[in-house]
C-alpha cells in the first residue's frame, strides 16, 4: 500500500473511533466489549475488540445500525427454502452462522481457518439457542484434503488473514501456521449432513474456486443449491484462476446472478462471469455472486430478493 494511502486510512480509522466511542461507551459499558448483541436478536456473539476487522465491520457496523447483505442472504434464503445443510465457509466471528435461531430440520457447518478465532466461535456456540444444531470446524476449505496447509494469520484485521501467501504479503505483517485442510464433500461424508437441499455463503480470500471445486459431489447429489461467494479478480488473479477459467471449471455448473450494486438486494442473470465483465468493463471485478444449482425445484427466491426485468 502506498504511503499516503496508508496515512489517510490510518486517519478514518481513528476518526471512526472517536465517533463512535460514546455510542460503543454508552451500550456496553466499555470501549472494547467483549460480547455483542447481533440486531433484532436476542443472540449474543463473542469477539476479539481489538480486532480491526471486528470492530469495523461487526461492532461499528451494528451500532450504527447496519446489517450486511451476506447476513441478509444467510437468514433470508434459510427461511426460505429450509435446506438440510446450511454451510458457512469463512465463519469469521461467526456473525452470520449465530444471526438466527435454526428451523429444527436444518443441520449447520461454520468453517474457520483461523484458530485464534476459534475459541470466540466456541463461546457463542455455547450460548446460541440452536447450538445443538452447528458445528464449528477449523480448517482451510479446498479442493484437497490434507494433514497440514500453510495458513497465513494477519493479527491486525482477522479479515486479511489468507491460504493465499502473495495476498498475504500484500496486506502487511503476517504468521504462517500449519492447519488441516478440508473439502465439502468431505463433511458430507459424515451421515447426519444431507447435501439434499444446500445454502452455503463462501468469503475466503481470493480462495473461492477451490472451495467450489471441492464440493462437485455434495452439488450433484443436491436437488437445489443456493450460494452466496464474494469475487475479486485481483485476489483471483493472485491464486492463478482466470476469469475463463473460473466460468468454465466452476460457474458453468450453476446459475450467476450478481446484485446490480453493493446494497441491492436486486439480482441480474448473467450467462458467465466473462459476460459480466463485458458489462462492467475492464477494471477491477470486486462484488457478490449468487450461485444457484437447480432452481426449477421450486420458488427459490426470498420476497425482500427481487430480479431485475
């Protein structure tokens, strides 16, 4: 990152900070709580405060009110369509996975490379009223299943820690750890998960594809499939897929639709990533896809998701 560049984000963190203490000082008690309560929930979730990419896009985020679309997706298409297995690949701090209370037939996976942000998954695991129903994994999701992966820990912003080793030199100061990998279809191999109707959401740093080429087998043994996975050509173009190549091996087993803005809750069909691409133009593609496998199965879209005409 550029000198100036660095200054000047430096100076909005600290400028956000100190607009938002009082609010922070006045609901919590303290600057830096440790425990916080999700919007329109009774449900309650464990962080790090000190966390960068805590308190930016989960404590400063919900206290001034804002909900992010991944949630929204997560919950909306769950009551929606009640699948068998709910996965969330890159749980984080889990603000998604620990958002609602679980219709009764859903089992749900959340999926954490970083071990050190296990134990705060595990401790709103334990206070989430449908904790019978999740598991909390920690492992690098792939396409390979293996006994140790390097996995690189940015202990700054949780957010920035990565599989991949030239995106994590780009975001600063990183440790490499060895951690197990793991495929879908691998925790579809365990009976009690039904890949029989599937909503999974995916945001893992540029690591996308490989998530998605390990779960071919879950996606054809699943009568619908519905997926929520974050895109950036730059991180994509740092693991060595293409756009073609994406499309091809991955996107062509499903239906795009891409939301028309950063909010939008308004989805445009598109035939492929590339045809995407042609419309946007030629810079950098950083946005949402859903990915939907069989949508003919029945009415699959939540009525707050529209689609463009």
């Amino acid at each position: 990152m550029q000198p100036v560049k660095k200054i000047g984000k430096e100076l909005e963190w600290w400028l956000r900070e100190l607009r938002l203490a009082p609010e922070v000082l006045r609901q919590y008690g303290t600057r830096f709580p440790k425990r916080i309560k999700l919007p329109g929930t009774d449900i309650h979730i464990h962080i790090d405060p000190a966390d960068r990419r805590a308190r930016k896009q989960v404590l400063f985020d919900l206290i001034r009110g804002r909900v992010h679309r991944n949630s929204r997706f997560w919950r909306d298409f769950i009551l929606h369509t009640e699948p068998t297995t709910a996965l969330d690949i890159g749980a984080n701090y889990g603000e998604c996975v620990f958002s609602m209370e679980y219709p009764q037939n859903v089992r749900v996976v959340a999926v954490e490379a970083n071990p050190e942000l296990i134990p705060h998954l595990l401790n709103s695991l334990h206070d989430h009223p449908s904790a019978a129903q999740i598991e909390v994994i920690n492992a690098l999701v792939s396409d390979e299943s293996t006994n140790s992966v390097a996995f690189y820990l940015n202990r700054n912003s949780s957010g920035q820690s990565t599989a991949v080793a030239s995106i994590a030199a780009d975001s600063g100061e990183v440790e490499p750890v060895e951690i197990a990998s793991i495929r879908v279809d691998d925790i579809f191999s365990n009976a009690k998960y039904r890949p029989d109707k599937l909503v999974f959401k995916v945001d893992v740093e540029g690591f996308e594809p490989n998530v998605l080429r390990g779960m071919s087998g879950a996606l054809r043994e699943a009568s619908f499939a519905v997926g929520y996975v974050e895109i950036d050509s730059h991180f994509l173009s740092r693991t060595g897929w293409k756009i073609e190549r994406y499309d091809e091996e991955i996107i062509s087993a499903f239906q795009l639709y891409i939301p028309l803005d950063k909010k939008s809750l308004v989805l445009k069909q598109y035939d492929s990533l590339g045809a995407y691409r042609k419309s946007f133009g030629e810079g950098r593609i950083h946005t949402d896809m859903i990915l939907v496998r069989n949508p003919t199965a029945f009415d699959w879209l939540p009525h707050a998701w529209q689609l463009a005409q």
